[in-house]
C-alpha cells in the first residue's frame, strides 16, 4: 500500500488520500501516492549515526496524573542520538497518528528548542506512529505500542 503525501505541507496519510488535508486544508487532488515519502533504516537491529538522528524514540508512560486517570503520556525524542538544532539543519515537525488516524502536527523552530515531544493522550490502548521531518533528511518514523 502506498502512502499518499500532500503536495501543499507534506503530510503523509497511511491509506486513500482524503478529500482535504486535516493539516493545511488541500483538496484530495493536492496529494500523491509516494512509497518512498518515509525512509527507513537500512538494518533496523543496527542504525548508524544519521539513523539514530533521525529515527525518533518513543516512550510511552500511564502514570501521568495531569489529567487524572486515563491520561497516558508520550514522550517522542528525535532520536537515540539528540538531532541538531541548528538555523541550517533541524526538525520541522513531528506528526502523530493513533492506528494510523491523524492525531496531530507539533511545528518545531531551530531555536530554544529540542527536538522532544510530550503528549497527553486520551486513549489507553492502540499504535502510536510519530513521523518526523528534518529540513536536509526527510521523513523518519517509530512506533510504539500504547
Ligand atoms: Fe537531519
């Protein structure tokens, strides 16, 4: 199955393309099927450098309390190795999907920020995707079990 990308922002639907898109509104005409939109680890039991910058880790604690029982957090960090920051070279944006639905986009800016990520889900059980994307090296996604 290929994953259909929006022309407009980038976003990436695991599936049929939708009639907009839930990120930047475009009509389902803005999007293409692209089965390299996500790239992987060439052995993904043995990363290397740029593979552990880019691949994000995910952590997944139920023991929040913010929100009272059921909120579950999410911690998702780009990536084993921290990826820079930098004016010329960060992440932009980190998308998080729940069973392959589209939970939400985090904008990053390359300043006073790292690339980490803390989310109160609603949800106690499921598959938690997080796809990020880095300015020089494309789409990287980890999942994880809610
Ligand atoms: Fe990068």
């Amino acid at each position: 199955m290929d994953n259909f990308v929006c022309g407009k922002c980038g976003y990436v639907v695991f599936g049929s393309a939708p009639d907009n898109c839930p990120v930047c509104n475009a009509p389902k005409n803005f999007f293409q099927p692209d089965s390299n939109a996500i790239k992987k680890p060439a052995d993904p039991k043995n990363l290397n450098e740029l593979e552990k910058k880019h691949t994000p880790v995910i952590k997944i604690s139920k023991q929040c309390g913010l929100a009272g029982a059921g909120c579950t957090d999410a911690h998702i960090k780009i990536g084993e190795i921290l990826h820079p920051m930098e004016e010329k070279h960060f992440i932009t944006s980190i998308d998080i999907y729940i069973d392959n639905v589209f939970i939400s986009r985090y904008h990053l800016t390359a300043e006073r920020l790292n690339p980490i990520l803390g989310i109160h889900l609603k949800v106690s059980g499921g598959k938690l995707k997080a796809l990020e994307s880095c300015n020089l090296h494309g789409r990287w996604m980890a999942e994880a079990d809610i």
